[in-house]
C-alpha cells in the first residue's frame, strides 16, 4: 500500500517540477523557450523551385542537398536568426517539382527576404560551337544557348575562390581551385578542345571568352573579365557561399505579420485550455474519483509533453499544437477503456480492489494495440509527408501518444492504488462507478 503512495507522490510532485520547468522556462525567455513555427510568428516564407533536368535522376537528391547547404550557409553569413532551410519534393514518394523552401523569422518585407537569400550565382563553362563559314552579322543575332554548348563544368566542382592581381595589368583576377571531379573534367576539357573558345557564364552572362591554348592540368582557373576590386570581392564571396549546384526561381514568397502570429499562439492556447477543461468536466462527471485521477494523469500528460518540445527541441506549428490537442483527447482513450472494464467488473459483485486490477490487466490489449496502431500511423505521415506543416503535425501527434501510454498506464494506476480501496461499501462503489445510474 504504502509503495503505491510514495510511488504516486513521487509521479506528482515530478509532473509538478516538470510543469513548473515548462512555465518559469517561458516566463524567463531562455535557452528553453518554445520554438516557433513561422506560421507562430512574423517572418517570410519563400519558396523557391528548382531546375533538376539537366541532372541525372540518380544525382537529384545529392544537388538539392547541396542546394540546401549553400543556401543555409548563403543565409547565415547574412545573420538571420533561426533560418530554416529545406528540399521539399512533390509527391508523397518524392515525386514532382524539386522545391526549395527558406523560412526567414523576423522579416516582413518580402523584398528584404529576398534580398536576405540573394541573387546567388550560377556558374557555368561552355564550348563555343564551330562557327566557320557564318557571317558575322547572322553571329550577332544569335544568342548564347545557340552559340554555346554545355560541359558540364558548373561552380559545384569548384572547391574555392580567391582574389589575385594579374601581373602583367595589375587587375584584379578570380582564381578557381576545383574540386578532384572538376579538376580531371577541366584537364580534359582543355586537352581535347585547343584552339577553341572557352565561355565562362555567371547567370547565362559570359563574363570571360578565352581561347584555350594548352591542357590546363594544375587544377586552378584563373577568371579575368575586367573587374574592379570590389566586383572582384563579391564574386569571390558568392561563389564560396553561393555557387548553387543548380539553377532556382522564386515561386511564390508569404510573409506573417507580428500581429498575425500573437494571434495565432493565443487562439492554439485557447484550444488547448478549453480541451482541457472540458475533458476534465467530463472525466469528473462521468467516472467519478477515477475520472478526478484521471485529469491529474492528463495535467502530467501535458506538463510532460511541453518539456519534450522544449528539450529535443520540436518547432511547434498552428498544425503541430492542432496535434496536441488532438492527443490530449486520445490520451484519455486509454483510461475510459480502463474504467469500462472497472464498471463490468463492479457489476459482477467484485471488490473495488479486485476490479481495479482486473480492469487494468483487461484493458492493457486493446491499449497497446490502439496506440501501436497510432504510433505507426504518425510514422508512415512523418516519412512520406511532403511539407513541413504535415511532418509537424505528426511528430507532435506521434509524442503525443507514446507519452499517453505512461500517463494513462503508470500515472493512473498508480493514483487509484495510492486511494488504498479497502472499503466496498455503497459509497465507495458509488465513487468508483460510472454514468448517471
């Protein structure tokens, strides 16, 4: 008796402690403040969607990683606070549109958000085609894609770039170091083409044409197109923080007003009050001092459930606290099974302390069948969900439920065998039954 009450107080004032954690880590604005989905606060969302066809299918995922990367260090130089940056693919199995998402807290102005990301450079080397025997004025009605054939040489094989001084000029130069893969398709770029001309495009605009002399073997390239200093600077910065491995455009921007998103963070508290609340009423009214135990076991359940969003940390979405809510009302699923089989056990003349246990081993099959079932769903929704609202709404569904299964298991058992039910009188069957009659 007396290990079922230390047990139960232990639970108590530990769900306190952890309540208490959760409001005085809010109150204070710490490390372990809530983390906000941009939807909770002001910011910019932009999308942007990729150009993947020229790229083998089975070299997609590698360059939309490397997409994510460059563009997540391109925003973090630019000191954005908590950016997010993800590949989304359309489709529940990654088909589709390849799709870029950037999420910018703090920034309302759409044109700010865009300038936060950048027009980030595409670089490209091209051979020119065989031009002999074309007049000179049809050559300057053509455009570059029909002058110009690619190589597959692009700033993704580039490993770094560097300023230099031409020696000769004094001009500032941009010297490309590649990668191994770029150094060897460079040296048989310029092994197999001497003689021709070489273009060097930064977003489909030649900024050089040079003629190659010889096989270029050192594994650098030096960029002269008349640059002063400061050009020269920039692109050097770009191409280390930016040379994206494949060419984007902006497909649609949102921004969330401040307003909006207090908005929002008080309706998802409201919501999750109310549930409360109103689960409380019922549990109290329909079952009794097992439903009052009960609502204590879910007032564990919530302060147990916000701490774990605090320390993993979990982004917490409009959809993620719709989750929440969602679970708050599963997490009493298990205890209404319980206390059901607690009511056909009492009507068949059993001792309340005999029912209590036979109700909890009863119930236990359908329990852990129901929220295997559960947990296996928010699984299958987290992994093929294509967009984040989805993944959140999930993972805060899926916390949820492995949560409830020790709140409504251990919690509760522990509660009602803390009560000591010795006594089996009318009152006490009363206080331990259910419904009206």
């Amino acid at each position: 008796m007396w290990k079922y009450r230390v047990t139960a107080l232990i639970i108590f004032v530990t769900a306190a402690l952890v309540g208490f954690f959760v409001y005085k880590s809010e109150m204070s604005d710490g490390r372990f403040a809530f983390r906000l989905g941009l939807d909770l606060k002001s910011g910019a969302h932009l999308v942007y969607r990729a150009d993947t066809k020229s790229i083998p299918s089975g070299e997609v995922t590698n360059a939309m990683k490397a997409l994510r990367d460059v563009v997540e260090r391109r925003v973090n130089l630019f000191g954005v606070s908590e950016p997010l940056v993800q590949v989304e693919r359309g489709g529940a199995f990654g088909g589709g549109d390849n799709r870029l998402i950037v999420e910018l807290p703090g920034i309302t102005d759409v044109k700010e958000a865009a300038a936060q990301i950048g027009k980030t450079p595409l670089l490209e080397f091209k051979l020119m085609k065989d031009t002999t025997g074309i007049p000179q004025e049809e050559l300057e009605k053509k455009t570059a894609e029909e002058l110009f054939v690619d190589t597959g040489l692009t700033g993704r094989l580039v490993s770094r770039a560097t300023i230099s001084f031409n020696q000769t000029t004094g001009e500032p130069v941009v010297v490309l170091a590649w990668m191994s893969e770029g150094e060897k398709l460079f040296a048989k770029l310029t092994k197999e083409n001497v003689g021709k001309t070489l273009g060097i495009f930064l977003d489909g605009t030649p900024i050089s044409l040079p003629v190659i002399r010889e096989e270029i073997a050192s594994g650098s390239t030096e960029i002269s197109g008349n640059f002063n200093i400061e050009e020269a600077r920039t692109l050097v910065r770009d191409l280390n923080y930016g040379a994206l491995p494949v060419p984007v455009s902006l497909a649609s921007v949102q921004t969330i007003g401040a307003s909006l998103g207090t908005e929002a963070v008080t309706a998802g508290m409201r919501a999750g009050l109310w549930a409360f609340l109103v689960i409380a009423v019922f549990l109290v009214f329909w079952y009794r001092l097992p439903g009052l135990l009960a609502t204590f076991a879910l007032g564990a359940y919530v302060a147990l459930n916000l701490a774990i969003f605090k320390l993993i940390p979990v982004t917490l979405t409009a959809a993620g606290i719709a989750g929440f809510v969602l679970s708050m009302g599963m997490a009493v699923d298990a205890n209404i099974l319980i206390f059901a089989r607690l009511k056909e056990e009492l009507r068949k003349g059993k001792h309340i302390a005999d029912a209590l246990k036979e109700g909890f081993a009863r119930a236990w099959p359908s329990i852990r069948d129901s929220n295997t079932s559960s947990i296996i769903t928010a699984v299958i929704l987290y992994y093929f969900a294509a967009t984040p609202v989805v993944r959140g709404f999930a993972l805060v569904f899926g916390l949820g439920v492995i949560v409830s299964m020790f709140t409504a298991i251990t919690a509760s058992r522990m509660f009602l065998y803390a009560l000591g039910t010795q006594n089996n009188g009318s009152v006490a069957r009363f206080l331990f039954g259910s419904g009206i009659k």
